[in-house]
C-alpha cells in the first residue's frame, strides 16, 4: 500500500480531476481540470509532508513551515475554483503570482548560483510556464505575458529534447525513458519537435492554437503511458510528483490554446 505522502495527494488530485472534468464545458478544453488535478494533489502533498517540503522554503524566509502550510491551502483553493469554474479570473491570476514568486525567490537564486547545470535552468522554465498557463486563462494582459512565458519554456524544452532524446517525455527533468519502452532512446526528437513547433507558433501567434493542442496531446500521451504506468508499478511520492508535474504542463499547455479562442 503506498504511504500517506502518496495516497493522499493522489486521492485529491484523482477527486478534482473528476470534478473537473464533469464540470467541462466544451470539448479538448481540459485545461482548467488538468490544472485543477495538479494543484489539488500538490496542495494535499504540503499538508502531509510539509516537514519535508519546507526544506525547499529559502532558509532566510521566516515561519518556513507557515508558508509551507500556506502554499498548500492555497494550491487547494485555487483547485476548487478551476474544477468548479468559480471565480476563475482570481483563481488563474493568483495561481499565476505564485509561480512568478517561485521563480524568483527560489529557482532564480539556484540558476545564478549553478548557471551551467541545466536542471536548474529547467525547473525555472516549468514553473514559469505553470504560471504562464494560469495566466493565459486569466486573460488580458496577463494572458499574453504567460503566453510568452510558454513560448520560451517550450523553445528551450524543444532544444533540450533534441541534445538529450532519452530523457522521458514531457519536461526535460532528469528521469530517462524506460528501456521496456519501444525505442526509449528516441522519444525525445519527436517530442522536441512538438515543442519547438509550438512554441515558436505560440511566440508569433500563427496556428499557435493548433500547434499548443498538439503538443498538450502530447504530454497527456506522456502521463497516461508512461508516468502512471510508472506510479502504478512503484508508487513513491517521485513517481507520483512526475504523474502531476506533467499532468499540470499538459493542462497549462491547454490553458494557452483557450487563450487563443
């Protein structure tokens, strides 16, 4: 039986995936639900492992283990209002500031430090596109400026995948294709195609809706045959963090083709 780190998270993220996905309104626009999912899940991670997660909250910050609570409420807010479709706007624009803080306090201090280790350079670019993602439904300005912030995760992903075809599909985080995968060592060109595609259709805003729907398809495909076959076979709390860290790219992918509408 999985432990309490995974099994809640999961329980939540499965719940507002469902409510979201009933809650749909229209056909392909999965974003709001996927988003939800990823939140939701995450959120419950800071309430049962927090002691763990504060470690990520930078030392100088006071009440590390308050903020880490915080967070998690927060992240579960947000995922009510995205599943339900309540006040949207506010819960796509917060979401969206939060990340922003993410890169700013923690991920941009961890790029100037180690500037040539590339993980670094990839988890700023993921959740900058998280927040991107947020803010494209959020609309107006902020929606261009996340869709932006997309365009160049997406383009810096694409040339990644292409230097590094046998890291899994998705986000170029460190895990690799499984062998038992056919041509493990290949998935990446087609999917640094995806991402290249999109994000430069994205970046000049021609057929920018099409190419991000594909590539959102993509990484869906990614989550469902790869990473939760993954989870299932060995559920620890990496293995479910990768089923909801690419399930919340997908849905902040999806997020910029409602943009587009």
């Amino acid at each position: 039986m999985p432990s309490a780190e995974v099994l809640w998270p999961s329980l939540a993220g499965i719940a507002f995936l469902a409510i979201g996905l009933i809650a749909l309104r229209k056909p392909l626009a999965l974003g709001p639900a996927f988003v939800a999912s990823a939140l939701a899940a995450f959120g419950m991670e800071h309430m049962v492992d927090a002691k763990s997660i504060m470690q990520v909250v930078p030392s100088w910050m006071p009440g590390r283990l308050f903020v880490t609570y915080a967070v998690g409420i927060a992240l579960l807010a947000a995922a009510v209002s995205l599943a339900l479709r309540r006040f949207e706007r506010l819960a796509a624009t917060l979401p969206g500031v939060m990340f922003l803080l993410f890169v700013l306090l923690i991920h941009l201090p961890n790029v100037v430090s180690s500037p040539k280790e590339r993980i670094m350079w990839v988890i700023l670019l993921r959740d900058l596109t998280f927040g991107g993602g947020a803010w494209a439904l959020a609309g107006g300005r902020l929606g261009v400026i996340g869709r932006y912030w997309i365009a160049v995760a997406t383009v810096f992903f694409g040339i990644v995948y292409f230097l590094h075809p046998e890291i899994a599909p998705g986000v170029p985080l460190p895990k690799l294709t499984p062998s038992w995968v056919p041509l493990h060592l290949l998935w990446g060109y087609p999917m640094g195609a995806l991402l290249l595609l999109a994000g430069v259709a994205v970046f000049v805003n021609r057929h920018a809706r099409l190419a991000a729907m594909w590539l959102a398809i993509a990484v869906t495909l990614s989550v469902l045959l790869l990473y939760v076959p993954l989870m299932v076979v060995t559920p620890t709390v990496e293995a479910m963090n990768y089923v909801f860290d690419t399930l919340l790219f997908a849905g902040s992918i999806f997020l910029a083709t409602d943009e587009h509408r």
